[in-house]
C-alpha cells in the first residue's frame, strides 16, 4: 500500500511482492476474430504466419489478472531459415512484474512496447521507480537473467518480436506480483499502478460507460477492461472511435464476459432507447454516466448573454439525456449485483464554492451552461438516490477534477491533471462504495 505522499509514490508504491514459482501454460489455441487480429499483426510485423500454424494463447499459472492483464500469444515460425518463437502482445496488453533464470534477447518486428525494469527485487517491494523505456521495430529487447520487468505494449500497436528457441523449455519464470494490486498502461500510454482492492473490485463486473470515445471516458474503458471488467462502452459514431475498439476488443478472454462498444446519443431519446433494446436481460452492475458537453464558447459563457440555444442543447445532454438514460437501465441495474450509479459532476457546479476568492477554478461567475446544468445533475442524483435507498442503490455524482480533456482544456487553459490519472482515483473511490 502506499505509504508515502509524492507523486512517486502514488504511481509506484509500496508493494509487498509474492513470488509465483512456477512456468507459463497454454490456456488455449486463438481461434475467431482474436486468433485473425493476431495474426494480420505478426504478418504485418513481417513475420509469415500461415493459416495452418496454430497460435497459443499464454497466460501466467495462477491467473492473476487475466490474458489480457498477464498473458500474450504466441506461434513457432522460420525466422531467416531459424525456427523461432515468435510473440505478439495485442494492443495494451501487458507482461506483469517477473523474472527469469536465463538471460532474454528478442528482435521487434513490429509495433513498441514500455519495458519496465527494477534493479532487484527489492525495488520492486519498496516502491522505487522502475527504468522505463520504448522499445520499437528493430530494437532489442535485452534483459538480464533474474532482472525483475515487465512489458506493455502500446494501446495503438501492440507489439510482436522473436526468439530463436534454443533451451527455451528449460527456463524458469518467477512471478513478482505485487500482493497490493497490479500495474497498467493507460490510455496515454503511461504506466500506472492500480491496487488491489481497485483490481478485484472490477474483475468480471458488468459496466456501461458512457461518452467512452475519447477523454475520462475513453480512460474509464482502458482501466476497466485491465482490471477485467465486462464494459460496454458507449458513444455516438463507434465506427470512427478506432481507440476505444482496439481497447475492447480483446477483452472476452479474461473472463468470459466480453466487452463491446455501443452507439448512443444521450442528447436523443430514441438512440438510448435503442441502446437499450439491445441489452436483452443484460445485467448491468454499475452505471458511469461520463457523457456530458459544454456551451461553444466554453469556459467563457457568461449568464448575462448565454442563449437559449446552447442552454437546451447543454441541458439536453448533461441532464435530459442523464435521467432518462438511467430511468430505462434501473431494470438492468435491478438484476446486477452491485447496483451502482455514478454521474460525472463538475467542482464548478458547488454552490458553496461558487463564490469569493475561492471558488472553484477561480471562477466565481461565467460557465453558464455547465454550471447550472451540473448543478441540476447533482440534485437529479440525489432525487434518485432518495428513492432507490430502500432498494440498496448507492446513487452519487463525482468530480473528476479539473483534467485534461478536449473540454477541460478549451481556453487555452492547460489541466496538470491527465485523464488517467483523474480516472485512476475515481475508481478507487468507487471500488469502495458499498450497497446503501
């Protein structure tokens, strides 16, 4: 856990370390759309890879977070006339925390990957920063024997490199998995942290995010997806949100779940209640209603010359879409487990920080549109939440902070805060909200 306050420690903290002794297995052949996927990336890598050679999936022994958390594929082709292993990581997938009792040289051919590497075991445990580096085509990947790292591939590319075979089958894996949590590349491709707590909270649960396309929802869906959730990520044009569909498409092997992308427009009423329609029976365990939108002139809006028009249409979505949305899911939400509902607020729409030196990013006036329909958001919430009480609903907004988004970025104004990192802490937060 984490016993520290710097900005060290909360992206690499303290991780009491277990050594899981012991050999990659084979879970599975790739069969489908995940053995083509895989296979279109080692031929675009410039491996050949005939349809008859069979790709193994592989995955650490004691099934610690998952194929796509701590696995990757793998396939024996000629290599310059040498028979070799050869590897592809599918877009942030990830190799967590280990080490070997031989030394490791691999080729990339295609693709990049964030190599994580501790000094010792030691660091690992107490938290000191790992070396990171990107490796890209035509690099090597070196590592020396019992040298604790661990490999992520880009969320954009993945990455595939090779092996020649040699004694391959003598060497020896140690898993060093922190017993505190795992760590994750995110949707900015940084490496990050997610306790355990986070972790187990999420694995196998049923979310629907909304807004997933690009910003806190995009984040919401890479983290979600890591920690093994079923995630039904929503947006207006899946077809052009390329990111988000790299993100969960892998996902159906850690757990048996599956993970898909869905259209909706939380502005129009008969998208979401097409959206809703082709949930069936799906049981859904928490709601994440992160779509939202500001007025064009954002962050300047004054109230004294807002319009109507872009009071209706932030109105519209912000809160409209919001309510409705929810109502139509509560018969989904009744059938899961947790029956969560979490609406993204906003700090600016405080009414006690409002005002004075002290309000909320300084603006004690102006945001108009978002403000007020934020605000209405917040009491909408707490209607809700009111009359779901008796039903064991645990019904809140949340600010995620002042983060770096399209929105939160208009006026030439520059967040510290990155999605990811605004994500990171609100599912801590909301791992530990428990049933009313």
């Amino acid at each position: 856990t984490d016993r520290g306050t710097s900005s060290r420690n909360d992206r690499f903290p303290y991780a009491t370390v277990i050594m899981v002794v012991g050999k990659m297995v084979v879970d599975a052949t790739s069969t489908g759309a995940l053995e083509a996927a895989t296979r279109s990336r080692l031929n675009g890598a410039g491996y050949v890879v005939a349809d008859a050679v069979e790709i193994s999936l592989i995955h650490c022994e004691k099934d610690r977070f998952g194929w796509l958390g701590n696995g990757f594929s793998q396939c024996f082709v000629e290599v310059d006339g040498v028979k070799c292993r050869v590897l592809d990581y599918a877009p942030s997938q990830a190799l967590q925390p280990h080490a070997h009792d031989a030394d490791e040289r691999f080729l990339i051919g295609g693709g990049r990957v964030r190599l994580a590497k501790w000094s010792d075991v030691t660091s690992l445990e107490v938290g000191t920063p790992p070396t990171l580096e990107w490796k890209k085509a035509g690099d090597w990947l070196e590592v020396p024997a019992m040298t604790p790292h661990a490999l992520f591939a880009d969320p954009d590319t993945g990455v595939q490199f090779h092996e020649v075979v040699g004694d391959f089958g003598k060497r020896a894996t140690e898993f060093l998995a922190p017993k505190e949590g795992t760590f994750v590349i995110g949707a900015d491709s940084e490496l990050r942290f997610i306790p355990k707590s986070v972790s187990e909270a999420w694995a196998g649960k049923r979310v629907l995010v909304t807004g997933c396309s690009r910003g806190l929802g995009l984040s919401f869906a890479y983290y979600l997806v890591s920690a093994g959730a079923h995630v039904l990520a929503t947006c207006r044009s899946p077809d052009r949100a390329e990111k988000l569909q790299r993100c969960v498409q892998y996902s159906p092997v850690q757990g048996g779940g599956g993970s898909s992308v869905l259209a909706c427009d939380v502005s129009c009423e008969e998208s979401i209640n097409s959206l809703v329609s082709k949930l069936g029976d799906f049981a859904i365990d928490m709601l994440v209603n992160n779509a939202g939108i500001s007025s064009p002139n954002h962050p300047v809006d004054p109230i004294v010359s807002t319009n109507s028009t872009d009071l209706l249409s932030v109105f519209t979505t912000n809160v409209v879409g919001t309510v409705l949305l929810t109502q139509k899911l509560l018969p989904h939400l009744r059938r899961g487990a947790d029956r969560k509902v979490c609406t993204l607020s906003s700090q600016l729409a405080s009414i006690t920080n409002c005002m004075g030196p002290t309000a909320a990013q300084g603006r004690a006036g102006g945001v108009a549109c978002y403000r007020i329909s934020r605000a209405a958001s917040n009491m909408a919430m707490r209607a809700l939440a009111g009359e779901l009480e008796a039903e064991g609903f645990t019904v809140i907004p949340m600010s995620p902070g002042h983060a770096a988004t399209d929105m939160g970025c208009s006026g030439g104004r520059a967040p510290s805060l990155t999605p990811d990192e605004s994500v990171a802490g609100m599912l801590r937060v909301m791992a530990g909200l428990g049933r009313a």
